[in-house]
C-alpha cells in the first residue's frame, strides 16, 4: 500500500523564482492538502483539492497556486519566491470530504525543503 | 477563524514518567482533534485523534481527553520511552459545507531521558 510520495526531497531556488512541488496522495485517497511548515512551527494549511478544485484555502497569498490532476496527485506552484517562503512543505491526503470518518484522517509526505536565497 | 494554542512547548521526563501536553482552541465548531507526532526530519504520523461526540480516548500508553465547554484537549502519554521523544503537534478540525481545515499548534518537544 503506497503511502504519500513527494518530489522533490530538497531544493534550493533564488529570490524572485518560481517553484513547483508534487505530490502523490496514498493509494484509495482522493484529496490532497497541502501546508507549510516553518522551522519550530507547526505546519499552516496552504489548501486543499477535491476532484481537481481548490475547496478550501488558508492566508496565503495568490502568489501560492495548485493543482489537481485526475489521477489525484498534485502540484503546489509558489510564484516569484521570498526568503520567507523557505520552509518544509507537506502534502496530506484523505478520503473524501466532510461527513465521513475516514475524510478526518490525513496522512503525510515527507516532504520538500525549499530553500530560498 | 480557528487559534489552537499548545503548552508547553518543551518538556523534559525521566523515561517511565508521564508527560502530559495541553491544547486550547477558540471555534466551538470544531468536532475533531488529532495529534500528530514529528521526528527529526521525518513527516508528521498521526499517533491519535478524537471525536467532539467523546470525551476520552485511549491507545495503550497514549490517551487523549477532551473538553467542549472549555475547548481544550490533552495527550497523555504513560511509561515514557526514549523512542517516544519527539515533537507533538495538536490540531483542531473545523468540518462543514463540504470542507475541512486542519489548525496545528506549535507543538511541544518533548525529551525522555534515560
């Protein structure tokens, strides 16, 4: 049973760049979230995707973009990249949306480490 | 929107000690609260959650209690081991017209010492 994969592990970008990130839910898991997750914080929902829409969306600017593909991984797209965007980002999948006990439980990647400089 | 705040944020026990950590959040709305455990480098894994329609959960050495009208939730964890030694985040689960969001606190870093 194939958990939730990230990719890349590790990247380093310039101040002004753009980045994308991708995510592939567990297997039998339709909906992807994803956070931000500063050093010695707790990770902040960025948003979440649902049969390839944004459903839900936390305080990030528009610069922070996503997608959904059919096959239910994602992509998380951050656009002319700060300093302070440096951080580890998660994805986190689930089943479905609220109302069911298993659409509660999310699972998490590894993963990515930006780097911004 | 949701503010989960969680204390302490470090804590330190002698391995087979318990360690209890607390969490306050503000929307009355919200009716789930897991808590996820992070290694050094490694993903959050959640360890336990609980239902607003429960006012105590347990797993072995780890429980969690919860109380609505205070809006707060604890974990307890019993006989401590060294493996247990990690940061632990609570979070607060708002559910409703057909999403959900997850607030984290800021998580406690606990050490279990020998």
């Amino acid at each position: 049973d194939a958990g939730v994969t990230q990719s890349p592990t590790h990247l380093i970008k310039t101040r002004g760049q753009q980045v994308t990130l991708r995510c592939s839910p567990k297997s039998g898991h339709d909906t992807v979230s994803w956070y931000q997750q500063a050093l010695g914080q707790g990770p902040q929902f960025i948003f979440q995707y649902y049969e390839e829409e944004e459903r839900q969306r936390g305080n990030f600017p528009d610069r922070f973009s996503g997608h959904q593909f059919p096959n239910y991984s994602s992509e998380l797209n951050v656009n002319a990249l700060l300093l302070g965007d440096s951080a580890l980002y998660l994805c986190a999948s689930s089943l479905g949306l609220a109302g069911f006990r298993s659409a509660y439980e999310q699972y998490f990647g590894p993963g990515t480490r930006l780097t911004v400089t | 929107g949701e503010n989960v705040e969680q204390h302490p944020s470090t804590l330190s026990v002698q391995e087979g000690d318990s360690a209890v950590i607390k969490c306050t959040y503000s929307d009355s709305a919200s009716n789930y609260f897991p808590w996820y455990k992070q290694e050094l480098g490694k993903r959050p894994q959640l360890i336990i959650d609980i239902r607003s329609n429960v006012g105590e959960k347990k797993d072995q050495r780890i429980a969690v209690t919860l109380n609505k009208t205070a809006k707060h939730f604890s974990l307890h964890i019993t006989e401590t081991q060294p493996e247990d030694s990690a940061v632990y985040f609570c979070a607060a689960y708002i559910s409703g017209a057909g999403s959900y969001q997850l607030t984290f606190g800021k998580g406690t870093k606990l050490s279990v010492i020998p």
